[in-house]
C-alpha cells in the first residue's frame, strides 16, 4: 500500500465515508485511538503530587543550619538559606535548558555567542578584519559608534606642528 492510498483511506475513515477491506488494519488502530482519546486520564500519584506543588517546592519545615561558632541553630520556617534558594533557581535553570529542544538549545548558544562578539567588538579586542564588521553591523543599527581600523589610523597620525 502506497502512502498515498492510505492518506485517502484515513481522509475516508475522518470524513465518515467507506473504507476499502484492505485498510481494516489502519481503523482498527484509528478506532482505538479514538475510544483510548475519549476518556479522561488520570495521573498516577507522582505526577499528581508534582502538579499540585509544583517542581521545586522549599520545604516549610525548620532545618538546621550551622552557624559560624559550629552549633546548629533552627532555621525559621518560611525562610530558607539564601544560597539554597540560589541553588535552587540554578538548578531550574539548568533543567529547563536541558529539556529544552535542539532548537531552542542552538538559538541560546547563537545568543551568547552574538552577545560575547558584541561585547569583545564594544571592547575593541577583536582581530582588525572582524572588528571592522562587527563595527559595520552594529553602527547601521544602532546609535553608537564602536572603534575600527579606521580610528586607529586616524590617533596614530603624526601632527603637523
């Protein structure tokens, strides 16, 4: 069977006309899709749990933490440590980036690259050729005025007295 002869068949099967014999196979999975797709799922108690706190919960329950003398004093509840909270935001961080799509991960290196070019070209560090085009780009966009090849030569002239 050909893929175009089973896009028509499922087109049939969708617009409620016969179906060809040949082609039972594919209703049987589309018939089961259907009835699987009409009823609720329920999560199982995990994820059920992750959805009514969320990912990253601070517990409320005091913890202990040290203090500079080497006693372990109660922290109050409702206020965790502040580098656990930092820790915590880094970790989302990390796992949003991971469990973002290539895409998404690819246009985030292109992001931090383009920023550390512009950065290195505002700073003037870049080999003469590169820096005079990304002096080129950013001058046609944007207000500023980033030094070039053109600005050495003009300091380095002597001057007529």
């Amino acid at each position: 069977m050909t893929t175009s002869q089973l896009d028509e068949a499922f087109e049939a099967y969708l617009a409620g006309r016969p179906v060809p014999a040949e082609e039972a196979s594919l209703m049987a999975f589309a018939d089961s899709v259907r009835e699987m797709s009409s009823r609720p799922a329920r999560p199982n108690a995990a994820l059920a749990e992750l959805l009514t706190t969320g990912l990253l919960t601070v517990p409320a329950l005091a913890e202990t933490v040290p203090t500079a003398r080497g006693a372990a004093s109660t922290a109050l509840p409702g206020r965790p440590r502040r580098r656990n909270r930092m820790f915590t935001v880094l970790a989302a961080a990390v796992a949003k980036f991971a469990s973002a799509g290539a895409v998404a991960q690819a246009s985030a290196g292109l992001g931090a690259a383009l920023v550390g070019v512009s950065t290195a070209g505002v700073a003037g560090v870049l080999p003469a050729p590169v820096q005079d085009g990304v002096a080129t780009t950013i001058e046609a966009v944007t207000p500023f005025d980033l030094p070039d090849s053109t600005d050495a030569e003009e300091t380095t002239e002597p001057t007529s007295e």
